[in-house]
C-alpha cells in the first residue's frame, strides 16, 4: 500500500467508510520483544514456584484424598 516503509497516512475504503492507518514498523518490533520477554519471565516465575511447592501440592492432594 505504501511505496516506503516510513511513509504515514491512511487508506480510505469508499465503500465502506474505514480509515485503515499506516503504522510504523518499529512499535511493532519493540511490542513482538516487549512480550517475548514477558512471556519468558512469568515462564520462569510459574517454573520456580511449582519447583519449590510441588512436596506442599502433593500433601494437600493426599489430605483430601485420604478424607474421601
């Protein structure tokens, strides 16, 4: 639709009435990473909790299986 990638604007559909905005590329980049890297912390986070609690999830588990 554009002829460079730094090129701004719109494209207007007639038909229907719509505005479609050109975005720059780089917010898009810095997004894709912003959420890798959030992804991969909270990845870790869940990781180093469940390591550290699994023996405190297998007791409560056998608690109340035990009572059934």
């Amino acid at each position: 639709m554009a002829e460079r990638k730094d090129q701004k604007g719109f494209v207007r559909n007639a038909v229907m009435e719509i505005e479609y905005l050109f975005i720059n590329n780089w917010t898009n980049d810095k997004s894709l990473f912003t959420a890798a890297f959030i992804m991969i912390v909270f990845t870790l986070t869940i990781s180093t909790l469940l390591r550290h609690s699994h023996h405190q999830i297998f007791i409560v588990v056998g608690e109340f299986d035990a009572t059934a």
